[in-house]
C-alpha cells in the first residue's frame, strides 16, 4: 500500500477533535482538584510557620517554651512564654477522655458490628453517626452549664469546671468517631474467618476475642489514635468546660488550660506581629506537628494490617 | 447422660457469651443515653425560648434579650458560601482519586493530605485562615475568609462521600461507555456522576450540618461577637449562631439563663436536622438502587 494512504488513514484515526481536548482538560482539571488537598495542608503549615516565624527566630526559647509552666505573654516586667503547663493541661483532659471513650467505643463497636443485628444495629449505627453530628461548642455549653452543676452536686467541689468536667466531655465527643473506625475495622474482616472458627464449635465471643480482635487489631488501633488525635485538637468544647487556668492539676477536680484553647482565649487580643501574637502561632505550629504524626501513625499502622492480611 | 449434652466446658462458655453480650450492648446503650438526656435537658430550658421573634429579631439590650436574626442568617450566609469553594472542589478531588488516581505515591500522599485536613485542630485551621485570608490575601475578617477557612476544613466530608459513591457504580458501567467511543469526560459526565449523584447529595448535606457547627475557625476570620446592621457584602464581617452561643454563654454578663439554651437548641436542631435528612437520604437511596 502506498505510504501516503497509509498516512491518512492514520491521520483519520488520530483525528484530535474538540472531544478529546475537552476530555485533556477535564483531566487535567481533576487533577488539580486531587493535588488541591496536597496543597492546603501545605499552605496551612506555611502560613502558620510564617506568621509564627518572627517569634521563634527572636524571642523563643527553647528550653524555657518545653519547661516552664509560666504562661504570662502580657506581664509589665517581663513576658514567659512556658507552654508546660498547657501541654500538661491538654494532655490531661485528653488522657482523662480517653479513660472514658476507649473502653466504651471498643465495647460499642463490638456490640454493634458483631453482636445486634437487624434494626437494632440500623437504629444504633445511626444514633451514634447523630452523636458525632453534635457541635464542639454545644458540647462545651453542656459541660458550661449542665455537666458543672451535676459535678459541683455529686463531689461537693466549689468548681465544676475541671479535667473531670472537660475529659468527660471530650469522651463523649470522641466516642462516637472511634467507635464508627473500630467498627468499620471489624467489618473489614472478612466473613470466611469467622465462619471457620464458628465451624469449630466456638462461641461467638470465643470467635471475637480470637479471631475478629487479633485480625482488625491494626483498624482498632487507628481508631484509638484518631480518636487521640481529636481529642488533641478539640478547642472550644475544652475552652469552656476546663476552666482555663493556667496550673498544674493535682487532681481531677483542678482546672487547667489546653494548648487549643489558649490560642482561641488570646488571639483576639493580641496585635499582628507582636511576640505574643508569634508564640500563638508557634502554638499552632506544635499542634499540627503533633496531630500530623498521630494521624500519619494511624495511617501506617492501618496500612500494614492491610498488607499483612493480604 | 447423653451424648450430645453441653459439657461443662461448653455451658461455661456460652455463659461467658451472654455475659459479654450484655455487658458490650449496656456500654453502646451507656454511651447514648447520657446524651439523649442531655438533649431532653436542652428541649425543656430551650424550647419556650424558641419564638417567631427569637428567629427574626436582632438581639437587644446587649444580646441579653431580643432575637438572633442576624447570627441565623450570617450562618446561611457562611455555610452557602463555603459551599460553593468547597463542593466542585472537593467532587473534583473526589472524580479524580475514583476514576484517574493510578496506585502510586502521589495518591497515597493526597489521601493522607485528606486524612490531615480532617485531622488537623479547627484552631489550627482558624490561625492558616487569618494567617492565609486574612492577612496574606488581604480579604480582612470577612465573609469570604471565613467562608474559605470553613471550606477547607470541612472538604474532606465531600471528598469523602463522593469518592464512596463514585466508586460505588459498577465497572461495567464504564466500560459499557468506552466500549462506545466515549471519552473518560464524556463518561463521567453522561454515566458515573448522574448514577452517584444522590450519594454527592448526601455528602453536600453532611457537609452543611458540619459547617454550621464549626465555631473556632471563624472567631477570628470572619465572624463578629456582634453587630447592629447585616452583612451587605462578602467582605462584611457577620454574626453566626455558633459563635453566639459561645458569646451569650462566656462573654456577656446577666444574660437571662434560658437565652443561651435556646441558641443551643437551634443550633443543634439545624445540625441534627441536615444529619437526619443525610441518612434518610442515603436509607432511601439503598432501597431504590438498580444494580
């Protein structure tokens, strides 16, 4: 055949039109809007760091930042910047949360992905997807309002507000999220592993705790460490129940003061570039450092519970 | 004694059964009746609050009386606005993870970006946005700052949602469609996005209920403690109903004690309201689906 016909054919074949340009743009546009993700969480650690960058290159101190429990950024004298005891405060009321939703969303998960059926687990699927609908500073007015008084009542202290106030508040928060991880986790087993061992003769929970638990243990403890994670970064809710005072907690009924919620109490009163307004912002910088790693963990640790049952 | 009688083994275990069972079911059951008691506290001190003039009037004598007009609207007003940034946005993420995403580093790492952005503090969200809208854009505490803060706190609830229902319709389907000639853009135009738009639907609502509960990223990007007029331009500042709640519960003083329930209420009404339309939705949608 000659070469020129041959040519055209081809040239017929690859007859780029207005479609295939279109479809080269949509993909490209797309595209853009996957890599959007990559950009913002950049954007938002470049823009944090810039506007907390003016602090740590001046006034920052290390060791004072990790060691000392004086928070004073508006002092005559002189300021302190010591974040230990807001680390120390949040890392209580998160510890405190978590005494209380780790148990209870493993049990809940448990419970519902493996034992209701039916309506039942309909019905209890969505009241705990409503629980986790509430709004953080709804849950910080009950725990203002109607989890102080019931505390003041039961133990007789002279303020409710306090890590016991604001961790039970926070569990409650996050146990609904956990619990919709853990039990998806348990989903993700797959049916034959427990019709094998219900084969055997084993009880439902023998087939749980053996077999179920073991092979979603990785899913369960993402779960955990999301749920970690959002107790962390819960702000308002925290900001009004805890009774943000900056102290060291010698109990549960002492108030104290969370990283989040000190940012959200002061930015509002500081100036634009002021060192006070910089340490805010080096806050910021510590926790989306710290929830960047839990959250990088979780997805480790899920990922090689995926490769190991592969 | 029969052959096929329980031995003692086998009775101590299925007693162990029932005894987990119950124990698991009253923890679920633990975990939901505290609140549901708290959401009957907040009828009975909220609900009397709640008023034609309590919707449609501005507050009054230092938001101790009065209405809360203007913070219902500037709730609209964020939430509509933060929709339209964060809706193609997030349905474009979504498209392209489903139906272009090959399994490489790059989506691993767009899908641990998503993680983190749900991941990330709302505080940490409020300082990018001042940081970022605020100041480097030079939108001001406005509207549109704010609005773009929310969207990009709240887009992994879209991308999220759609992504599951693109990916929910068959294969087959596609395939179909190339087989025909089509393009990749001519089949997701004409074929995946109509079969998934009711699950985009009810990611867009999700989206909604979170967006208007959000408080912190708007304290300092947008939303006012309080304001006589209402908002006539995106770069106005305006009130929201989230951040009322927290004003007329912290920072004013002699605030009569049923008003800040019945903020509370309302807001919790919308939220729970969008959540209940988002399952019923997605309920309905599993009932009806042709393949």
């Amino acid at each position: 055949m000659a070469s020129n016909t041959n040519g055209s054919q081809l040239g017929q074949l690859d007859a780029r039109g207005t479609s295939w340009y279109i479809d080269k743009l949509a993909q490209v546009l797309f595209f853009v809007g996957g890599v959007s993700a990559i950009i913002f969480i950049v954007g938002i650690f470049v823009f944090v760091a810039r506007e907390g960058l003016g602090f740590i290159v001046g006034k920052f101190d290390f060791v004072e930042f990790f060691t000392s429990p004086r928070w004073v950024p508006t002092s005559e004298v002189r300021e302190t910047y010591g974040a230990l005891a807001l680390i120390v405060g949040t890392a209580s009321v998160t510890g405190m949360a978590m005494i209380v939703a780790i148990p209870f969303s493993l049990g809940a998960a448990i419970y519902i992905g493996e034992f209701a059926t039916g309506k039942t687990r309909e019905t209890l699927k969505i009241l705990v997807e409503l629980l986790a609908a509430i709004p953080s500073v709804v849950w910080g007015f009950i725990g203002l309002t109607i989890m102080n008084a019931l505390i003041i009542d039961l133990f007789d202290v002279p303020i409710g507000l306090n890590i016991l106030n604001a961790g039970l508040i926070l569990g409650l928060m996050a146990a609904p999220i956990m619990t919709t991880i853990a039990e998806d986790a348990l989903k993700a087993v797959p049916d034959d592993f427990r019709q094998a061992a219900e084969a055997m003769g084993a009880t439902k929970w023998q087939v749980i705790r053996r077999v179920v638990i073991p092979a979603g243990r990785n899913g369960l403890v993402s779960a955990v460490l999301l749920g970690i994670g959002r107790g962390f970064g819960e702000t308002m809710a925290v900001l009004m129940a805890s009774g943000h005072a900056v102290q060291f907690p010698d109990g549960i009924f002492d108030s104290v003061r969370a990283l989040t919620a000190t940012i959200a109490a002061e930015l509002g009163e500081t100036a634009v570039g002021s060192d006070h307004y910089g340490a805010l912002f080096t806050l910021g910088i510590l926790l989306f450092l710290v929830t960047f790693v839990i959250n990088l963990t979780a997805d480790i640790v899920v990922r090689r519970g995926d490769r190991r049952r592969r | 004694m029969s052959l096929f009688a329980a031995t003692d083994r086998t009775v101590r275990s299925r007693r162990v059964q029932r005894q987990v069972r119950v124990l698991f079911g009253l923890m679920t059951v633990l975990l939901i009746i505290p609140v549901l008691i708290i959401l009957a506290l907040l009828v009975v001190r909220g609900g009397p609050m709640i008023s034609t003039e309590f919707l449609f009037e501005f507050p009054t004598q230092g938001m101790t009386a009065g209405g809360i007009f203007p913070a219902l609207l500037g709730t609209i007003f964020l939430v509509a606005t933060a929709l339209l940034f964060s809706v193609p946005l997030g349905v474009a993420a979504a498209v392209y993870l489903s139906e272009y995403a090959p399994d490489n580093m790059l989506t691993r790492l767009i899908n641990l970006a998503i993680i983190n952005l749900a991941g990330v503090p709302s505080i940490v969200h409020a300082l990018f946005g001042v940081g970022a809208f605020v100041l480097f854009f030079g939108f001001g505490t406005s509207i549109l700052a704010a609005s773009l803060t929310l969207a990009i706190m709240t887009l992994p609830v879209v991308i999220v949602a759609t992504r599951e229902s693109l990916q929910a319709v068959p294969l087959a389907f596609r395939e179909a469609c190339w087989s025909m000639g089509a393009t990749r853009w001519q089949t997701i135009r004409r074929i995946v996005l109509p079969n998934a738009i009711s699950g985009i639907l009810t990611g867009v609502i999700l989206e909604v209920s979170r967006t208007a509960g959000e408080t912190a990223p708007i304290m300092f990007t947008g939303a006012a403690f309080f304001l006589p007029f209402l908002p006539e331009t995106i770069l106005d500042q305006t009130m929201a109903l989230s951040l009322h709640l927290f004003v007329v519960s912290t920072q004013v003083p002699h605030v009569p004690d049923a008003l800040p329930y019945g903020v509370a209420l309302l807001l919790i009404l919308i939220v729970l309201f969008m959540n209940a339309l988002s399952i019923g939705f997605r309920v309905y949608l599993r009932g009806r689906k042709r393949w």
